[in-house]
C-alpha cells in the first residue's frame, strides 16, 4: 500500500526526520489559509497524487506571492495530471500540499527498501538527486552508494559513515546526515515499510539535512498492526475493479487484451496469461480465484472480468486439488445464473474429479460453455473464440 | 531415495488444532506421511486425530522424536512459531501460511539460519516424497513415484507440471513448493545440489516467475555444478511492470526481474527452457531421452 507525500512526511515528524513545514488543502481556500499560516515569502504548491515525476508533469509549481498562490491551487487542483508513471491516462489532482519554500544548496537521492538477496534492508543514497534513480543506476551506477543493515545490530554508526564517505560529505555535513539516515531507518522499521524514497533530500543554506520530497510504500501483510497506516489509505489512487476483487478474496489486475482469465493460483494464473500469447491472443486480466472457487467467487469473478468491453471470451483454467473439479464445474453452473456471462467461455479443468466435471458442464447444455482437454487445448479455444 | 523427507519422517504439526492445520493434518495422515504429534499452546495433553498434542515444540520434539514441523498458524504468529522450532532443534520447518509480514521473516529467517534450521515457504504448498510422505496441502494423487525432481515457486504451477510429467508415463521423486514470498526458505540453489545428489533423481524441473533474482543465481548454479539435465519454466512473460502478480514477490520492479531476462539466463547455462507451460510434461521426455 502506498501513501500521499503529505502522509509520508507527518510520519517522518513524529521520528524526527526533518521536513519543510506544510499543510495539505482540498480546496483554493484551504491552500490560501495555508500559505498565509505557513508565512514567509516563498512557497511550494504540490499536487498530491500517488505517482512519480509530479515536478515534469506540471503538479510541482513555486509561488511567491499569496495571489500566485491562489492562482496556481486553482489550476492544479482538479487537473488531470499525466507522469510516466500515471500511463496516458494521467491521474486526477483531488489535493494538493503547500509547503515552504526551501534554500536548496545541495541534493541528494536516499532511499530504503528490501535487498532480496541479502534478505535484509538496504539503504541507498546518491549525489543525483532529483534524479530518476532507475536512470541513474543504469547509467552511473557508481554515483549510488549503498549499505546492507542487518535488523539485529540495527543502524549503526559505520552504516552512516559508509553512506557519507561514499557520497563525499564534508566533515560538518557527515553528522547531520547521519542522524538523518539513522531516523529513517527507525521509521522503515517501525512502520513496515516497504519502500522510502527521499528524491531529493537537500542540504539547506543553514547546514540542515531535510526530506524535501517522501514517497513510502508498506508491506501489505502487516497493516494489521498499523491501524495508523491503514488509515492513510487512499482508495481513489487504486484501480476500481482491483480494490473490489481483493474484498471478495479475489486478486485481479486488469490488462490490454480481450480473453479474460479466470484460474486457481497466482503461478498458473500467470501461466494462464503466457500460454493465451503463445497461442496467439492477448490476455485481458491477471486474476486468481484463490484455492476455495465456489459458486460466489467465480460468479464474482466473471462479473469483475466482463466489466472490461474488451473482453470477447473468457478461459477458465482450474487445477482441482482438494477442490474438486466436479464442485467447481457446479459453481460455473450456478455463476451464470448468478451473472449474466453473454461471451464464450471456455473452461478447462482438471485435477480431482476432472472427468465428472466435463460430464457436468456437457449435459448442461448452456451453449456458450466451451470445454478443453488440457491447458494447450483451453488456451487454443479461448484465443479462436475471442477472434 | 528422494531429497528432505521420505517415509521414515516424523512430523508435528504447528497448529494441530486449527481448522487448516486438523484438515490438511488428516490429509497427510492418510497418504501415510507419519505425523506423530501437534501443537498447540493451552491444549497440551489432548489429543486430537489420534495423535497427542504439546504446549510447546521442545515437548513434542523430547516426546516424539519428530524433525520437521508443518507450520500452519496464522500470519502473524508465523515468526514466533518458526523460532520456536529452530529453538526446539527442528531440522526442517514447512510454513504453509500465507501472508507473514516480511520483517517478521527477516528476523525468523536469520534465526533458523543460525540454529541449522531448513526452511520451506512460507505461503507455499510445501514439500512432497511421492508416494511416502506428504508435507503440505498439495492434491497427493497427482504425484506418482518417478525419477523427476521439482521445484516450484508456485503451487496450482506444481501440479500442473507434476501431472504432465505423470501423463508422459513419468513421475516425481520428490517436489518442492518453495512459495513466492519476497522471503523464503529453500531455494533453487539450495535444493539443486541435493537433487543431484539424489540417485533416483534424472532429470530436474524448475518453475520460476518474475521478481527477484532468485532464478538467476539458479542459472549460475546449474552452469558450474548441475549434470543432470534441467527443463525451465518462468510464469509471467506477458505480465506488465511494477504490478504485484498475486505472489508478494511476483513483481518487476526497476526493470528488473523480468521472465525474459531469466529465461535468457537458464538457457545459457543448458537447461531446456519452455515458452509455453503445457509443454513441461513433453520437454521432460525429451531430455530424458524417453
């Protein structure tokens, strides 16, 4: 799950990690009020959207007057704003944050998320920042520093200074920073969280380190026990569809193709998807029915696929094991009449019981129930009837 | 023979009790797998499917002699349980449930590394000696006895391979589900080596997926060490960029971790690498020379 900037940096205040002052506004009003509670002469207006690149796509502008202010909550606010990470659709600006103004003397990139090989955190940092770090790591990867820290010594001194040094700090910068990397090493802790990126982290006129951006993601499996986190959760960031599927157990995520998929686990449903393209078609969805398949999840799942237009047949794709195929060709059965599924269907299963499943879905005589033999079979039929 | 368990293998069961753990116990049971005992802290001294059940693993391990443990209790007790089984001198903990923080692994994993503790998952469907014993959740009658190790990220993928290869006239010594967590237990380079070893093992099937590098280090590993031949295949070819494929780990992230990239890294290093998953069961034949 991830969160707005304005969300990241309240987090980053309550673990003293250094951030501008700011406040978020829904409205023009709101964003006057507080640029005039912020004072000064000089602020920021930030589109808060989940998405990179905000600056490039014009959701990033500087104002130095109150009226400048006004001008620029009214013409971001309510924007359709398009990143390379919105696809070319863009994202909708439903708030923005205003912040002071900052004396940038340097940027820099730091970063934390999970190294998978080492199985524990790593922090990286770089001198380019503002940067794309992706662009940099491929094209200067010596400018990226980076340090493994293992939970069960936690974040020690050397850590900082390997970063420090490696960055080329000036002796009066190396402690500030430290202290820096150190607080957010105790939020990515704290918060399991997934990912933080700082992009950039300045060193302002006065010698301070500050966070001028925050991007964070959590890991998914603990909000559990971060009510606080879950709180910050912002649905109309995520795809419609995709946040319904995951209430009803089901995990799906839409694609460009026109033979939806319906299948029990994520491996083969991902197989599922491969298999149509080998054949010739392109896949509609990825979607994961998960190991129960019942009449309810499978009636909700076609009635999630068909929400798409471009879908002209769907492949189902089932591996009984402990459920039984016999039970799953009844809930395809009872799915149609739950929903009305008007494009071919072609199913296969096999597994537990896969003959009396075939039996099942013949006799029933619904005319647009396709059956398959094997996968190679399914995904032929499911590409031809999509055509 | 057979890699990690077989028929003489004693097993507990980390919440015995639970529904999960009372249903797919039974299921073990019944293929012949020899559970001997369970637990569940509060319910020491029941004893439930015949079994008896222990308030912690030490007293199961003193009173049954078991080496594995089958981990079935929910997420967020997953690390808790892990550690006490390294803590008691399990050998081999299977973690079947699904949805462990992946901090929590991080600490469980770096502890039963250091008590020589194996571990498998977690959010997989564990690890089965055809026709001997069966560990997890998977459908135990597609895994007929033959000489086919494999290893598989993902479980519907398992039985998928396993029941082309059985339909080839083939079958499985053992197969291994090692889950798609960002954190896992056993990998392929782990499990590799011992499939080698294994007399009965001919040939070796490996499934991947995207995200992570896990397949790459399998690649390098299967270059320098690996003689017998190896058939490859990695789910999400057609899966886009930064998008979470179900699996927590399932995901290219930074362009990296793409199918492409490890189908391009197996192939290099000799193994036979399929484009289509219906096509595992024929590629085994045929480097099998069957």
């Amino acid at each position: 799950m991830n969160i707005h900037e304005y969300q990241a940096k309240e987090i980053f205040r309550a673990y003293g990690v250094p951030v501008p002052r700011g406040q978020v506004a829904f409205t023009v009003d709101e964003a006057v009020e507080a640029a005039k509670s912020l004072g000064g002469n000089l602020w920021v207006v930030k589109a808060q959207i989940h998405a990179g690149g905000r600056g490039l796509g014009g959701g990033v502008k500087l104002a130095k007057t109150i009226d400048e202010v006004r001008e620029l909550a009214d013409q971001i606010l309510g924007m359709t704003l398009v990143t390379h990470q919105t696809g070319p659709e863009g994202k909708l600006v439903q708030k923005i944050y205003i912040e002071e103004g900052a004396d940038i003397q340097k940027e820099f990139y730091l970063g934390m998320l999970l190294d998978r090989a080492a199985e524990m955190p790593v922090m990286m940092a770089s001198t380019e920042g503002g940067m794309e770090i992706e662009k940099v790591a491929e094209e200067t990867p010596e400018k990226i520093v980076k340090v493994n820290i293992d939970p069960a010594i936690g974040f020690q001194g050397f850590h900082g200074r390997q970063l420090a040094f490696g960055l080329g700090l000036a002796k009066e910068e190396i402690g500030p920073f430290i202290k820096f990397a150190q607080a957010l090493y105790k939020v990515y802790m704290d918060k399991d969280a997934e990912m933080i990126e700082i992009n950039p982290l300045i060193k302002s006129g006065d010698g301070k380190f500050i966070a001028l951006d925050a991007k964070m993601g959590f890991d998914d499996n603990a909000l559990g026990r971060h009510p606080d986190i879950l709180e910050m959760r912002d649905l109309s960031e995520e795809e419609p569809t995709e946040v319904e599927a995951k209430q009803h157990g089901l995990s799906y995520i839409k694609l460009d193709g026109n033979v939806g998929c319906m299948v029990n686990g994520a491996g083969l449903a991902m197989a599922t998807m491969d298999i149509i393209k080998h054949e010739g078609g392109e896949p509609a969805n990825f979607l994961d029915v998960g190991g129960g398949a019942n009449p309810e999840t499978v009636a909700k799942g076609f009635e999630i696929i068909l929400k798409d237009p471009n879908v002209k047949a769907i492949f189902v794709n089932i591996f009984g094991g402990i459920v039984r195929c016999d039970r799953v060709a009844n809930g395809i059965l009872e799915a149609t009449k739950i929903t009305d599924v008007n494009v071919p269907v072609v199913v296969r299963l096999d597994g537990t019981n896969a003959e009396e499943a075939s039996e099942i879905l013949r006799k029933s005589g619904i005319e647009n129930i396709i059956p398959a033999q094997d996968l190679a079979d399914g995904a032929k039929k499911a590409v031809e009837a999509a055509k | 023979m057979s890699i990690l368990v077989n028929k003489d293998t004693k097993v507990i069961v980390q919440g015995f009790t639970g529904k999960e753990g009372t249903f797919h116990a039974s299921q073990c049971i019944e293929y012949g797998t020899q559970i001997v005992g369970g637990v569940t802290p509060g319910k020491g001294g029941q004893e439930h499917l015949g079994r008896p059940v222990f308030n912690m693993v030490n007293e199961a391990v003193q009173a049954t002699g078991a080496t594995v443990s089958m981990i079935f209790v929910p997420p967020a007790f997953v690390a808790d349980a892990v550690m006490e089984a390294a803590d008691a001198g399990i050998e081999l903990a299977v973690i079947i449930t699904e949805g462990a923080p992946v901090k929590d692994m991080m600490y469980a994993k770096a502890y039963a590394t250091k008590k020589g503790m194996n571990t498998i998952g977690p959010n997989c469907p564990g690890v089965i000696t055809a026709e001997e014993c069966k560990i997890g959740i998977m459908p135990g009658f597609i895994f007929k006895k033959g000489p086919v190790g494999l290893i598989s990220k993902s479980g519907t993928l398992t039985y998928e391979a396993s029941n082309q290869v059985v339909k080839e006239g083939l079958g499985i010594t053992t197969a291994v589900g090692i889950g798609g967590d960002p954190i896992i237990g056993l990998s392929y380079k782990q499990l590799l080596p011992m499939f080698e070893a294994d007399p009965e093992t001919e040939a070796i099937v490996m499934i991947g997926e995207i995200g992570g590098d896990l397949e790459i280090q399998a690649a390098e590993y299967i270059k320098e060490h690996i003689s017998k031949p190896v058939v490859a295949f990695i789910a999400g070819q057609t899966a886009p960029k930064g998008k979470r494929m179900g699996h927590a780990g399932a995901i290219i992230s930074g362009g990296s971790g793409t199918a492409a990239e490890k189908m391009a890294a197996l192939e290099a290093a000799g193994a036979k690498v399929v484009v289509s998953p219906a096509d595992i069961g024929k590629a085994v034949k045929e480097v099998l020379g069957k």
